[in-house]
C-alpha cells in the first residue's frame, strides 16, 4: 500500500489518469489572460522532455516533447509525403485525418523528432523519477523525523527479531566463517568546549548562558560590526501586497536595524510592479530602467509574489540572475517572502515576528560588510582566529543535477576566507559537463582546480598585501571510494596554482574532505535525548584503518536524531595535532552568519554549498541555456575504454564585476 501526499488516505496500486480539460488549458493559455506568459513558462519547464503517446496513428507512437510550437492554426511543416507541401497542423489533421481540431488555437508540442502533434491528441506516459518539490521533502522529513529514543528502539526492534537478521542464512558470511555481534557498541566520546561568541564587550555568549548547547540568542545586543545601509538603496515590490505595507514592513525592519545597531535611512527607490501578472521582460525593463536612473544604487530588498505561487521560484531565479551575473545590473539584494513582509505571527495577526526580522537582518549585515560576531577560541586554536594569522579557509562543492533532469551540468562552487574572523569570502563558480554515455562510471573531480585556486590566492594577496601561509581546504561532496583518484588530482592542481603564482610559493596545506551521507548514529547511553553539540567520536572502533578520521555532532538537534558529520584528513603538513583539527572544524561551526547556532559542518563548506546552489540556478536545465557553448565532445560508446579528464568540459561562470569581490552575495 502507498500514502497520499497528505497522508489521510491509503489507495492501490492501480494507476489513476486524469485527462486535462481542453478548455481549462485554453483559459490558462489565453494570450489575453495577464498571466499568459507564466503560464507558458510554467508549461514549458515541466513538458520539457516528457514522454507522450500519439492517438492519431493505428499504432500508437511515443515521443519525447522538446518544446512548444505555435498553435495548430499557425504552426506550419512541410508535408513531404504531399509534394513537400507547407501546411498548418490544422489543415493537416482535417485533410490527412478527417479531423476537426477542438482546440486549434492552443500551442502545438514539438517533438525531439521535429515533429508537430495537437495537445488534445496526446496522452502522457508514465512520469520517470524527479527531483520532489519542497512540499514533498517537508512531508518526508516530517515522517521520517524520529527522537533519538524510538530511534533507538527501532533499532533494536530489527536487531532482536531473528526474521530480520538471517546472518546465518547469508553464504558469504557462511563461506568466510564470519561471526556477526548485531548489538550496538559503547565507545568513548569526548565533548569539545563551546567557542566564546563576541558581539560587543558587555554581551559575550559562553556555555554557562546557553540553555541548549549550540543555540543562543542575540535579541538584546548590537552586531559586532554593524553595517549602514547604503544612502541610496531600493525597495522593489514583486508580490500584490500594497505600497503602504511595504512601507509598514520598512519601518518595522528599520526598527529591529536600529537595536542592532545598523542605520536603516530611508529607500531612496520604491518600484512596484506584480510578478504573478507581468513577465520576467517587463521585471527586467524596470529594473535596469531603474538602475539607469540611480546609477549609485548598491542594494535592492525585493518583495517576492507568494511562495504558494509557481511564479515565485522562477522570479527569484530570474532576478538573482540579472543582478548577480556578468552582463546583468550588478547589485547585492536581499528576498523577502511574500508572508515575511506581512504583519502577523500565529495567534497574533497585529505583531511583527521580530525573530524573522532579525534573521533577514543577519544576511542584510553580512551581505553590506558589517560583521555579526566574532569568536574567542579555546587557547588551542587560539592561533587561528588571531589578527594577522594568515590562514585561508577554502570550502569546495561540486553539486550534480537531480535525478530525472536531462542536464549533464554540474556546478563547481569554491569559496575561500578573506579576513581572519572568517567572514567575508571570495568566490568562482564553474560549471562542468560530460558526455551523459560517462555519467555515472567513474569520478568526477574539480577540473578547474589549478584556475580556481590561482584566483583565489591572488584575491586574497590583492586585499591584504600578502598571500595566504597556510591554508586548510573542506571538500565536500566525495565519497570513501573515490579518496584515491579525486584527491589526488585535486591536491597536485593546488599546488600548481602555488607554483604558477611563484616557484618557492609553498604554503602549509590540510585537505579535510566533509561526509553527511552515512548511517552512523550515535546514542547517549541515557537515550532522552541527542548528543551533544560538540561531541567528538575518534575511536579506531568505527574509524579508518589507514586515514585519520573522526566524527563531530557539531550542531544542536532539536528534532528528530542527530546525524554526525564524517570527516577524513587526507593530507596535512600543518602538522595539525587530532585535538586541534576537531577543534578548529568545531568553531569554523559557529561562524554561520545566516542563524544564531552552530551548523553541523563548517561555514565554508555551508557556504559553498550555498553557492553551488545559486549556480545550479544560473545554469538552465532546458536547450535554450547558457551551456549551449559548452560541447560534450563526441559520443563515446559505453563499452570503449576512455580518458575521462579530456572528456569534462568545464566554463567559469563569470560574475558581475560591480559586486564586491569578497561579498558574500549568495547567502
């Protein structure tokens, strides 16, 4: 049996078909209808490379939708089979077929052959596996969050029921003369003390004020370093809400600056227009309009339509896109939710949630160059957080498309520290494809290593007046097996880059790759609730037997079991003691500006991920994109042996110039 999506009902296994309503489509896809052209991107991203069946032939055909066409009444090909006469799809169904057409003004769908066939004549075939939407993985993290205690008790359950094991039934563990102990395993664990976290010198948050490890709050103070908002700044409205509670919004969050010691003057802009009934062309007009106005402009706040609303996604990708790349407007934004932007909190429709105002304050600070917090290190690492240490810390992802995607593309995010707290980044953002006959086969790595490096040092050299001495590298996203061939390519294109800045350029270099994906667990011996923030497992009991290895639970779980993240110190000739590469990964937790906690892997990890994230949104998914120029090189059959490094092609993704190098833009 299989759970509805709302889970109230159960039903079988038999498919359900629901056959669209001609003149449902034809009202949504009414040119007149305002939001025409929505509706039409809407059609156009989730049709994309269906699979359908053709009801015009005795044999029924299956075809792949490429795009959409113009309506059958316009939409013309030529009729080979008539003496190459050029006819519309109309003309054609109502002489070749006898048909009259009901809904001849509705797009035509193009298929991979180049074909044309009507909407109304099609059925689409069972739908392949996708990436779920937001509201499916809530529902999955919903039921699947389990406390720590039942979370144990399942385990246990499976463990004692003898239906369930059948080792004894298994020939391998037979043919080896294997004995398997099902029981969970008691291993010491160390609890790493919390880092000092500064925002000014009467407010100083320590272990002893904080009710749950981890967490903490900021209400009551200034940032460390507060920033002002620009003198000339814009307020632009994308959602239906009116301009009076956008300025009601404006105020309140002026307020909230204010306690925080950040001057919120007055927006010199206010732009309005409704994204639900006008096209991303028209947004597009306004805002350069806009910019070309007010050419001093450094920082929008956009208001964006609700996020129940498809047009939500699509304008915030559209938006990131022309303000943050190469040839768009170049300016640092800051997106509100539609309800955020609203009064009203739950059993309260005439308060501000002034715990949202504040976390959209965390991001607008960092995003102007202000600062959060800083912290004070244990005396262990002390070194690294101090004024002048000359450390880089570089966190690598490199993200691949969801399943079920025909995109071959994945986006490479590098980020490295430009200060010593570390708070503001550097960045470069690549993409990288092969051809789909390698996807899969072998191991992908950071092509571009050696470039990306390159440019990061020469950042960091350009701001502060010297090079980095040391530099400890986070990679994120490589699995056990691919340590050998990943690693190694990696780490001699870091070097190269040293090398081509300066031949006796040398700096000290950890390469730490980050896990999440594992099943280990791990339980107090007490079970009420999760370990804590801070808890540090090494024992040789659960580690690798050649790498160094441990596992940190660096954040606080409030819901469900905490998960520790698995890290591996593939090379270090920092000479790192065990203590301090735990330690200083445990306080590279606390530097997260976007929340008030610590994060269960470090910021430039969070970070880059963040930012493979807001590449993957750049980089299109459909033919028309900007990856066309990329070439997957010539089809390769999966059976012949191939050079799989000549075989990535990789393209930086080029930034706006106008955004300050070391702007944390994406968080």
């Amino acid at each position: 049996m299989s759970h509805s999506p709302s889970g109230k009902r159960t039903y079988g296994p038999q498919p359900v078909t629901f056959k669209a309503d001609g003149e449902d489509v034809l009202r949504l896809l009414d040119i007149s209808n305002p939001a025409y052209q929505h509706e039409l991107d809407f059609l156009v991203k989730y049709c994309k490379h269906l699979r359908v069946r053709s009801q015009d032939a005795s044999k029924p055909i299956i075809y792949e939708i490429q795009k959409l066409g113009l309506p059958a009444s316009q939409q013309e090909f030529t009729w080979k089979s008539n003496k190459n006469r050029v006819i519309t799809v109309q003309n054609y169904y109502r002489e070749h077929y006898d048909l009259e057409l009901k809904f001849p003004s509705l797009p035509t769908l193009q298929m991979r052959n180049g074909s044309y066939l009507p909407m109304e004549l099609v059925d689409v075939e069972p739908v392949r596996m996708k990436k779920i939407t937001e509201e499916q993985r809530a529902l999955v993290c919903r039921s699947s969050t389990m406390k720590p205690k039942l979370y144990y008790e399942s385990i246990e359950k499976i463990r004692k029921d003898p239906k369930q094991q059948r080792f004894e039934q298994d020939p391998f563990v037979a043919a080896w003369n294997l004995n398997i102990d099902a029981r969970m395993i008691e291993l010491p664990a160390r609890v790493l003390p919390m880092p000092e976290i500064v925002y000014t010198d009467q407010y100083r948050v320590t272990s002893k004020g904080v009710r749950d490890v981890g967490v903490w709050e900021h209400k009551s103070t200034k940032f460390y370093k507060p920033a002002d908002f620009p003198s000339v700044w814009g307020l632009i409205n994308l959602s239906s809400i009116n301009k009076q509670e956008c300025i009601n919004f404006y105020k309140e969050l002026s307020f909230v600056a204010e306690d925080k010691g950040m001057q919120c003057c007055i927006p010199d802009i206010y732009e309005e227009i409704d994204a639900v009934k006008n096209g991303m062309a028209q947004i597009e007009d306004m805002l350069r309009y806009t910019i070309s106005k007010h050419g001093n402009c450094k920082f929008f706040i956009v208001i964006l339509p609700p996020k129940t609303h498809h047009t939500n996604k699509e304008t915030y990708k559209n938006v990131k896109k022309l303000c943050e790349l190469e040839f768009g407007i170049g300016i640092v934004t800051q997106m509100i939710e539609h309800k955020n932007a609203r009064i009203g909190i739950k059993g309260n429709p005439n308060k501000w949630d002034g715990a949202k105002l504040s976390n959209i304050l965390l991001k607008i600070n960092t995003k102007l160059n202000g600062t959060n917090s800083i912290l004070t290190a244990n005396s262990t690492i002390d070194r690294f957080f101090s004024r002048g240490h000359r450390i880089m810390y570089v966190g690598a992802d490199l993200s691949h498309p969801p399943p079920g995607t025909a995109s071959q593309i994945s986006t490479v995010a590098v980020v490295a520290s430009a200060d010593d707290i570390p708070n503001r980044y550097f960045k470069e953002v690549y993409q990288q494809q092969r051809p789909s006959q390698l996807r899969g086969q072998s191991r992908e790595y950071i092509v571009d290593m050696k470039q990306i490096m390159k440019s990061l040092i020469s950042q960091y050299e350009q701001l502060r007046g010297f090079p980095p001495t040391a530099i400890v590298f986070f990679r994120d996203g490589i699995s056990e097996g691919e340590f050998d061939s990943v690693f190694e390519k990696e780490l001699t294109s870091i070097r190269e880059a040293c090398v081509a800045l300066s031949p006796c350029y040398r700096p000290y270099l950890t390469y730490i790759v980050v896990s999440k994906r594992h099943h280990t667990r791990f339980f107090p011996t007490t079970l009420e609730k999760n370990v804590l923030a801070g808890t540090v497992v090494d024992s040789h009991d659960v580690t690798h037997a050649i790498h160094y290895d441990f596992y940190l639970n660096s954040h606080h779980g409030a819901l469900g079991t905490s998960r520790p993240t698995h890290y591996y110190v593939l090379y270090d000739d920092n000479n790192l003691k065990p203590n301090e590469v735990q330690m200083l990964t445990y306080a590279l937790c606390y530097t997260y500006s976007r929340c008030t906690r610590s994060v269960s892997i470090p910021a430039p990890v969070k970070y880059a991920d963040l930012l493979a994230t807001r590449a993957a949104l750049y980089v299109k998914s459909d033919d028309q994109s900007d990856t066309e120029s990329i070439s997957s090189g010539p089809r390769i059959p999966t059976n012949e042996e191939v050079d799989i490094n000549n075989s990535i092609k990789s393209e930086r993704i080029v930034l706006n110039q106008k955004l300050p190098p070391d702007c944390p833009f994406f968080l």
